[in-house]
C-alpha cells in the first residue's frame, strides 16, 4: 500500500530516529508534520524535506506540555485536513544508577517518555474518533525488554508506555490501527541528556560501536504504516544484528 497524500505527525522529529523518519515518509510522498522543543534544528530537517520535494509542516512543541500537542495536531488537520498517523517519537535517556539519586533525570524521563506520549494519544485520539479511522504509532525501546543496570527508570518509563499501548490496542476497535515500535542499539544522539560523563562516554562508545542507522527503526515505521487498513502491525522489535 502506498502511503502518499496521508498525513503524520511526528514529535521528536529534530533528531535521530524522528528525523530519519520524517524524511523517509516525506520521500514516499507523505505530508509530516514535524514537532520538537528545539526549533532550529526542526527548522534545518523541514529545509531538507522541502529541497528534495517534500512536504512537511513543523510546530516547536515541548510534549511534556498538553497543549503542544493539541497545538501540532491542529497544524496537521490545518494542512492536511485530516491526521493518519501519529508518532510519539519523543524521548530522553539520562540513565544512570538508581543510588545515584538522579532524581530530576527520573522526573524528565516520566514527564517526557510516558506523560508526552499519553498527551499524544490525547490529542490524536478525538480526530481519530471524528474521522472513523487513525494509527497511533508509540516508539519504545528493547531497554524494557532485557533490563540492565542504570536503565531502570528509562526502561520503566518505557514498558509503562508498552503497557499503555497494548490496552489502546485492545480498546480501539475495528478502525483504529496501534504499533510499537522497540529500537535496539541506535545511533542516535541518545548520550545527549546523560549526565554523568563516564557513563555518556560508554553509551557514546558501545552506540559507535554497534548502533544501526535511525534509517531502520524508520523503515520499520513505514513498514507498519503502508499495510491495508485491515491489517495491524502490532509489534516491531529492530535490533542491531551484533546486539546481545
């Protein structure tokens, strides 16, 4: 199925896995309308949709804040005059051990891993409803599948966020399509928001090292994306070949 004209929102779309992803639906003839806090950067992955043909609508949204997210939705059904598809793609990673006492990290973790994505199901879910069809796309992480130390808060962040979706899964009905996606190893900027500098250095390290391209978590993406309305991909796990 071609995913031409369809309409997606994407936060978290500066960087990474957002921005890998904007461009490959944007090239397969989407409309993506881009959300991030930081407004430069978005601006610079709009620049590069827009020079290759592409279409793209940005909005600086903060998803710890409901109305960001209410507000980027609006600009999606604005251009678009409907939403397909929402990714909440937005996350942060300031792992550390747990007596460490981090605790401000574990807040940013809650409030932008779980509480943005819950906002985004929240402000997508009634322009679902209005249409009679929508895709709710919540990209997790195989942290939550293999726990290890100095993950836990990011790894419970983001099973709270696997559990939350498996329910929507299940009370959505027949017109509404809900996927995970879980990224392995990924190289991203994911060592951005650590704080401890010896344990940003190892992420750093072991991401060079073995992390795939964010290009693959975004074919993953529109795998799920370009299937019949009918069929629902629930469940993407994408991980790094040498990964154990």
């Amino acid at each position: 199925m071609r995913i031409e004209d369809k309409v997606i929102v994407i936060t978290g779309a500066s960087s990474g896995i957002g921005r890998a992803t904007a461009k490959l639906l944007a090239q397969q003839g989407a409309l993506v309308v881009l959300g991030a806090r930081r407004l430069e950067p978005l601006q610079m992955v709009a620049d590069e949709i827009l020079a290759a043909d592409g279409r793209v609508a940005l909005k600086q949204t903060d998803v710890r804040q409901r109305g960001d997210l209410e507000a980027l939705v609006s600009v999606a059904v604005q251009e678009g005059g409907k939403l397909d598809v929402i990714v909440n793609n937005a996350g942060v990673g300031p792992i550390s051990r747990f007596d460490d006492l981090q605790v401000e990290d574990w807040d940013l973790m809650i409030d932008v891993n779980l509480r943005g994505t819950l906002y985004g199901i929240a402000a997508s879910l009634p322009v679902f409803a209005q249409q009679g069809f929508g895709h709710v796309i919540n990209v997790i992480s195989t942290a939550g599948l293999k726990i290890v130390p100095t993950m836990g808060v990011y790894a419970a962040t983001k099973n709270a966020v696997r559990t939350a979706t498996e329910a929507l899964r299940q009370e959505a009905g027949p017109n509404l399509r809900v996927t995970e996606i879980s990224p392995g190893m990924t190289a991203t900027n994911f060592g951005d928001s650590i704080t401890d500098p010896g344990m940003k250095k190892k992420i750093e390290d072991d991401l060079a090292a073995t992390g795939m391209s964010a290009d693959a978590i975004a074919r993953g993406i529109l795998f799920a994306i370009e299937q019949p309305p009918e069929v629902e991909v629930g469940s993407i796990v994408i991980r790094p070949t040498a990964q154990g």
